[in-house]
C-alpha cells in the first residue's frame, strides 16, 4: 500500500456524503411541498435544497475530474 492512498479519503465516505446532502434536501423539499403553504419561506427553502443539490453535485464530479489529473 502507498502512503498516497493512506492520505485520501475512501469513495465510500464521499459518496456517504454525497447521498446523506442529497436525501437531506429531498426531504426538505418533500416536506415543504407536502406540509407547507405557498409562503415566501416555503420557496426560500425548496430553491435552497435545489441550490444544495446542483452544489454537491458540482463538486462531486468537480473532485473526481481533479482528482484524475
């Protein structure tokens, strides 16, 4: 085993986290919708969940691109 592979973090942690962020927003936006009128905050949060999505995502696929140069 290298020491390069020691000092990185498992792809089972990354992706841990990736999808806990993702069903956290999920469910946000579930509940929003389902229990909440149509209320400023209502849409301040589901367009931050949206928000939070897009953002893991982005860096996701953006640390594995660097991660393979």
């Amino acid at each position: 085993m290298n020491s390069d592979t020691l000092t990185k973090p498992s792809w089972k942690l990354r992706r841990r986290a990736v999808f806990g962020s993702m069903l956290f927003a999920m469910g946000v936006i579930v509940y929003t919708l389902v229990q909440w009128d149509d209320t400023s905050l209502a849409q301040t949060l589901v367009l931050s969940s949206f928000a939070l999505i897009g953002t893991v995502v982005a860096a996701y696929i953006g640390g594995a691109a660097y991660e393979d140069v």
